[in-house]
C-alpha cells in the first residue's frame, strides 16, 4: 500500500471533485465508489480517525490492536473487502453521555473499522455537497466552527442589526427520514455502490447492552459520515440569523 504525501493527494482529489460540483449544480456523480478504497484516501482517513480518539465499537477493537495488528494489513484487508463488494458495517455500540441538566443523551461509537470507511467515504463525497452550500452555513462544514458563526452574528448586529434568532431541532438526528434523506443524497450521487454503503450504515442498527434495534428513522450521532443537503428553503446549518 502506498501511502508517500496522502495529504496532499487527497486534497488533489477533493479540489477536483469540488470545482467540478461548483461548475454544474446538477450534475450526478457516478464513479465515486473507488475513490473510498485508495490507498491515500484510506491511509488519510487512518489519520484522522487516529486523531480523533475514541474508544472502540462493539468488536472491542481500539486503535492501538490495529497498531499492533499492523496498520498496513489493515487498511490493505479494509480495501480487499471494499473492492470485492465484502464490506458489511458492524452494529453502533450505544452509550449514554450526562448532560449539564441531568439527562443523558445517546451516543453511538461504531468501530474503528466502521469509522476508517465512513472517514474515507466522507473524503470522497464532502466536496460535491460542499459545493451545494451557503457560505452562511457554518454547521458540520470543513474549516468552519461555532465561533466563526457567532463572529458573523456579531459583525451583523454591529451593523444595524437588532436581534437574533436561535433555533434548535430536538433530537433531529433521532428523527432524520431516512428515505427523504437518501433521496437528497441521489441528487447528487448516482454512484450506487456509495448509495448502498450509505444504506448499510444507516440500517446497521444499534446495539445496546444485549438488544439490537433497528429503526427506519434516524442516524446514529457519533457517526463520522453524515449525508448534508443545502435546501435554499430550509438553512438547517446556519447557527442563528441576525436582521
């Protein structure tokens, strides 16, 4: 597997995806699947996984068994099994995390192995909803934070601006249409391999304790790959609007 400058090779691939969705906002991408299983695409998506952290999903494999396994040989099987059409994402380990007003909410941990292919599809598929939005959208969007958002409201509202407006979905990602949400993601992709990978994930089901359960309603929070649509009606990601 060769893995020399990764980096920068993904961001080759990732700029020529997206100034190639910026050209035609209708144009359906078809050949994303074999991006997924490059050997830069998955070793960079090692990376950030590995930077992130977290504890390992339901097969008990951590980052440091992977180290130890050798990463090479994992990420060349992870490949193996993409390409053959093998890949079958494990169930989401659910824990629940306290909240300041003393309710938890759920999280999902899917494996690492999970994680390294949502990564690499995220690497693959970003750039062309990237293109599709507002440069008001700051929510969930590369290089772009709360504070950058909270910066923009307070420039707004030094500028004649004299309220805002802050809203919030409760538990959105436990309600997500699943079907609406694939069908937004088809208007762009019409990669099917990648729609399936999709599917799988969100039908994965998710495990907690001993009881498996599988809805036709929601996404697993904690999941890193998360399909975006920008509707010119409805500014999910925008953190809060200043007139």
């Amino acid at each position: 597997m060769q893995t020399n400058n990764s980096k920068e090779k993904v961001r080759q691939l990732q700029n020529k995806l997206y100034l190639t969705a910026k050209k035609c906002a209708s144009r359906r991408f078809h050949a994303l699947y074999d991006k997924v299983y490059r050997d830069d695409v998955l070793f960079e998506a090692w990376k950030r996984v590995k930077a992130n952290k977290g504890s390992s999903g339901v097969d008990g494999i951590g980052i440091e068994d992977i180290e130890a396994i050798g990463i090479e040989k994992y990420l060349t099987d992870i490949k193996a099994e993409l390409a053959d059409g093998r890949y079958k994402p494990s169930p989401v380990k659910r824990v629940m995390i306290p909240k300041p007003d003393g309710s938890k909410r759920p999280l999902g941990i899917p494996t690492v192995k999970d994680r390294i292919v949502q990564m690499a599809a995220k690497i693959a598929i970003e750039p062309v909803f990237e293109a599709d939005f507002r440069d008001c959208s700051y929510g969930f969007r590369p290089k772009r934070s709360a504070k950058q958002a909270l910066e923009k409201v307070r420039k707004a509202c030094n500028n004649k601006g004299y309220y805002v407006v802050d809203a919030d979905i409760e538990k959105f990602f436990d309600n997500v249409n699943q079907d609406k949400l694939m069908v937004l993601v088809e208007q762009r992709i019409s990669d099917r391999r990648i729609q399936k990978l999709i599917r799988q994930w969100l039908k994965s089901g998710v495990l907690y304790g001993n009881i498996l359960t599988i809805s036709e309603l929601g996404t697993s929070q904690g999941s890193l790959c998360r399909a975006r649509h920008n509707d010119p009606y409805d500014e999910i990601n925008v953190m809060s609007s200043c007139h």
